[in-house]
C-alpha cells in the first residue's frame, strides 16, 4: 500500500509549527512534501497557500496543511480554488467537524493561537476523521455551486 503524502506549507510565522507537524506527520506513517517557506523571516502567505491548493484543487495531492500566524490568510488564498475546502482549526472538535461535515481537504492551523501539543492534537484529529456523507453530501457539493436541488 502506498503511503499518502500530505503537502504541508506555511509563513513565516507559521515556520517552527509546520517543521513540528512535518515531524509528527512522518510519525504517523504519511510522506510529506514541503512547500515551504524554509525560515522564519518575514514573507508573505499567498506565495505558499496558492502552490499548495493550486495541488489540492487539481487533485495532486488529497490533503494539505497550512500555516500561518491566525489561518485567516492561508484560508482566503486557498477556498478561492475549486474542490478545496481549507478550515481553520484551532482545537480537535473544530477539525473533526471540519472533516465530518464539511470534508475539509485541507488544514489550516493558527500558529499564534495554539500551543504545539494541542496543534498535533488537532491535526491527528483531522486526519483520523472520516467524512461523514448523508446530508452533508448535499451541503458539500452546493460549495461547488454545482447543479443540486435543495
């Protein structure tokens, strides 16, 4: 069986955090492609969450992680693409709905709003959860806008 690689990026502010989940990630049995950026200093989110769910959207990779300082950033660049659904998290109930009800594709983490342990917590939360379907099935594909009756 091959093992899923999950693609992983952030900002400068979130550097240390994805260095710790790309770890935790390798862990956990995944292969993990890093889209960077690779130090700390200042850079600007966009240049990071595109390349990532530009990857996502055109069914590359299944599963992304993002991070940045809140995740707002991260999560406005990456939902502009077709079939990404990134969702901010910032605790494992948010990202179990995140990928119950909503089929989250992609994580987005806040790195200046989570400690480390409960950032790890979250995202084995995340990648453990199932989508659930049945009626939010419905609600999935109407974030598409495709053609779905009410």
């Amino acid at each position: 069986m091959t093992q899923e690689t999950i693609l992983i990026a952030a900002d400068h502010a979130g550097y240390e955090l994805k260095k710790k989940l790309e770890a935790e990630l390798k862990n956990l049995g995944f292969a993990v492609r890093d889209l960077g950026t690779n130090s700390a200093e200042s850079t600007d989110y966009a240049d990071y969450a595109h390349p990532l769910a530009k990857e996502v959207s055109e069914g590359k990779a299944k599963r992304g992680v993002l991070i940045c300082g809140t995740g707002l950033g991260m999560s406005y660049v990456a939902n502009r693409y077709a079939n990404v659904r990134a969702a901010v998290s910032w605790s494992p109930e948010v990202a179990e709905l995140a990928r119950s009800h909503n089929d989250a594709n992609v994580l987005v983490l806040p790195a200046r709003f989570v400690t480390d342990d409960d950032a790890k917590k979250i995202l084995r939360t995340w990648l453990e959860t199932e989508f659930a379907g049945g009626r939010h099935e419905r609600r999935v594909v109407k974030i598409e806008n495709k053609n779905v009756s009410s």
